[in-house]
C-alpha cells in the first residue's frame, strides 16, 4: 500500500491518536519541525500560532532554553535513577517536597508518573488500596462525568466519559460509573439557573450514589474544567454542592488537574478557582511545560497512612514504574516552578486571561456560534447549525473540523471538540499574539461560515 500523504510524508509507521486512521492514510498529519515562544513552524518552515499549547501542554512556550539546559545539567549529573526498594534520587525529592508545599489543600505525599493517564490509574488504585486497608472491600466504584477525558489507559479510558474511548476497546470496567455531565448550554433546562442547573445534578448525584449503595462507592473524578469533553466550565455553586454530596456518603474527591493545573484558570490549580477540596489531585502537562513527560498523583495524609499500614501488612507498596520520577523530567519542573515564580505568570494569567475571553465573547453574536465559554487561558466556542434551537451539526464534528483547517491555513492552532473550537496557548502569550491570535480567529469563522453558507 502507497502511504506517501499528500504533504509527501509516508504515514505507514505509526497508529495516530485519535485520527480517522483511513483518512489520515490520503491526507497525512500535518508535520511540525520547530517551535519558538507560541509559534510552531512545519517542515515548509510555515509559521503557525500554537493555541492549544500542543495538547494543552507548552505553557512557557516552545524553544525556552532554561528547561533545555536543565534537563542538559541533569542528563549530565545522573541521567537516571529510581524510586524503587529504598532508593530515590534527590530531584524527585526536591520537587515533591516543592509541590506539596503549592497544594491549595493539605497534601501528603507525592507519587510520580509518566502521563495524565497513569496519573488517574494510580489515584484509582490508591484508593482502592486505601478502602482495602480501611476493611471495607466493596467500597470500589469510581464516579466519573459525561463527556470527561481522563486518558486512554484502562482505568483512565473508563473514567472517560467519550463513547470514541470505550467502543471497541471493551471498556469501560465494571467499576466504573458515569454521572450528569455539568454542561449548562446543552443540558440546563429552559429558564433553570445555573444554581438550580448545579442543585439538580447535585441531587441526580446523590440518587445515583443511594442507587448503587454508598458502601460500594468509593471515589468522584472531576476535571475543574472539563477540556477534550468541550471546555466545560462548571456552573455556578456545582462542586460546593456536589462535594456537600460526596461528604455525607464518604466518597473521595479526586481533581484531575491535568488541564487546569500550573496557572491555567489564573489560579496555580483549577481547585482554588473553584472552591474544591480534593483527597487526591491528579496533574501533567504543564507540570513540566511538556519538555519531558511526567504527572504526579497527590495524595492527603490520611490515604498515605492507610497505604503505609497495608504495605506493612502485604510486605511491600507494590506499585510503580521504572520512570517513577525521572531525575531529567523533575529537573525540568523543578524549572518550571522557578520560572513561574520569577516572571509572575499567575499575575499574567490574570492580566491577559480578560483580553482574551473578552475577544472570543465577542464572537457569540455570530450566527453559527451557539455559545462562548472559558476562564482563564482557556477558552472554547460552540459551533450550531441553528442558534436559537441549538441544535448539532451532521454529522457531529463537522462544522469544526473546517474550522480548524480555515484556522490552519490562516496560521493558526486551534482544536476541534465536536464543534467546540477549543483555545488554551501558552501562558506566556503576549497582549500583541492575543490580538494576533483573535484576528485569525475571526478569518476562521468567517471563512467557515461562508464554506457553510452561514454568513
Ligand atoms: C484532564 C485530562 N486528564 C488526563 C489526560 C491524559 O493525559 P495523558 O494523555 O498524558 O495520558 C488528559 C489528556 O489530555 C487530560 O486532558
């Protein structure tokens, strides 16, 4: 079979995430080379503005030496080394000890990973070791959302609340549950507040715990945000509510803060912007700015003490990986911290997260825009065929799926989420590259609107 795409790249060598496979086959990935601050450059040497951050991730930008050079200085050092039978390195040392004292709630201990998928897996098997060592067996079900992305791991595909991730993978596992997705545009009913939208998911939720038996429920899995399920910020009093819920049935919050963590909402993690007080956080991506792959799952004092006590009954935590707190990655967010502070990004964040949410608000006068929501550096607008009655397109992806390739060929990055064109750039974008960034932003909706017939 001829594999060779379009753009003259044989495509034959890898299986591409969450790609239509038989199409990518003609038409081939569009292939980035280098990156500098928020543009990324593709082997033409074409200039586009990033505006997903990669996957969520550059939040200090492409090209930014000083992770190079630290990720260099401790390559050089000690390369290598882990965690396992009463050895550790110092960096990971260094850094847990760094990240628990940023916990917006009292943390205990750290556990390193290698993804925000391993991240979840572990949080669902600590507390699954936690109810063990408590004595209460059945207590196992995990409660994740609707249209959550929590990764593609066994676990965390099934905490995934996209059909596209359990089809045909056979999943997801029977501990696994989902809950009302907090959606306000799309499932709020006519004239129903956002309170009384958060009271009555509260309240679905509380039924659904009863349904299955608190006993049998162990843990909550929330983004702050949700972000591949479509930038869904959560209604107003939603998790004071639904934590209210979790508390009476002695159910664990886990935050997953992939997305949201490291400045992304204008606060260091998603929790603060909204009021959640987790058992276990979840982070990635921008732990380290994406230069090197790493995620840590966080766990509160009393979690660690339950697993210190079975450990001691079993003989051995037995759980980890070999790159369980890679010295060059920790080196990397070790980094990261120090730049965060030193160029006072969260004060960015706040300064620039309003140019940008108002710029994209501006569009949701715009005939085929259904809704424009975000906060912070993260934004996401609806595409509708029909505004008033908020309907979806046919088939579902289509309308932003144009939009990202009009965005594309005007420069730009963006991500479609069935319709929702998706914005979240590095945090280290300038008032001028916002300015930039929502010029593009227009042309894309225009030309979208006009290939629509949507004018
Ligand atoms: C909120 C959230 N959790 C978990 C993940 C999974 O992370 P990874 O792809 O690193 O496994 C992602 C990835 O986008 C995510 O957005």
């Amino acid at each position: 079979m001829d594999t060779t795409t379009s753009r003259g790249r044989d495509v034959a060598y890898q299986l591409h995430p969450f790609t239509n496979l038989g199409r990518h086959e003609s038409e081939g990935p569009l292939v980035i080379a280098r990156g500098k601050g928020v543009y990324v450059y593709d082997e033409s040497g074409r200039e586009y503005l990033e505006a997903l951050a990669g996957l969520w991730c550059t939040a200090l930008g492409f090209g930014e030496n000083r992770l190079a050079e630290a990720a260099f200085r401790q390559l050089s050092r000690l390369p290598y080394y882990h965690q396992f039978g009463g050895k550790a390195n110092d960096v990971a040392i260094t850094l847990a000890e760094r990240l628990v004292k940023l916990m917006p709630v009292p943390m205990s201990k750290v556990f390193f990973n290698n993804s925000g998928s391993e991240a979840n897996e572990s949080a669902v098997k600590l507390v699954w070791y936690y109810n063990n060592a408590k004595g209460r067996p059945r207590k196992k079900k995990i409660i994740a959302r609707q249209r959550a992305y929590h990764g593609t791991t066994m676990v965390a595909a099934s905490l995934t609340g996209l059909a596209a991730s359990h089809r045909d993978f056979d999943l997801p596992i029977p501990q696994v549950r989902h809950t009302d997705c907090p959606y306000f545009y799309r499932y709020a009913r006519p004239g129903e507040s956002e309170e009384q939208f958060a009271t009555r998911l509260a309240e679905n939720l509380d039924a659904q715990i009863q349904r299955e038996d608190p006993e049998t429920v162990a843990a909550f899995i929330a983004e702050p945000v949700m972000g591949a399920g479509g930038v869904i910020v959560p209604p107003a009093t939603y998790f004071e509510k639904i934590q209210a819920v979790l508390r009476t049935h002695d159910v664990l919050m886990i935050a997953d803060e992939v997305i949201c963590g490291f400045g992304r909402t204008g606060r260091m993690f998603g929790c603060e912007t909204f009021g959640i007080t987790p058992d276990i956080m979840t982070m990635a991506k921008a732990i380290t700015s994406g230069y090197l792959p790493l995620s840590a799952t966080v766990i509160s004092e009393e979690i660690y003490r339950a697993c210190v006590g079975q450990s001691e009954k079993l003989g051995v935590f037995a759980h980890g990986y070999t790159y369980t707190g890679h010295p060059a990655a920790c080196a990397v967010a070790l980094e990261v911290l120090d730049i965060f502070e030193e160029r006072d990004l969260l004060g960015h964040v706040r300064r620039v997260g309003p140019i940008l949410q108002d710029g994209v608000r501006k569009f949701a006068g715009h005939p085929l825009v259904g809704d424009v929501r975000g906060v912070g550096l993260v934004a996401g607008m609806e595409l509708v065929p029909d505004k008033p009655g908020r309907g979806t397109f046919d088939p579902p992806g289509k309308a932003g799926a144009l939009f990202v390739a009009r965005a594309q060929a005007n420069g730009l990055i963006v991500r479609n989420l069935q319709d929702t064109v998706a914005l979240c750039p590095p945090l280290i974008i300038s008032e001028g590259e916002i300015d930039e960034l929502l010029r593009k932003f227009a042309k894309a909706l225009e030309e979208t609107a006009e290939e629509l017939g949507r004018r």
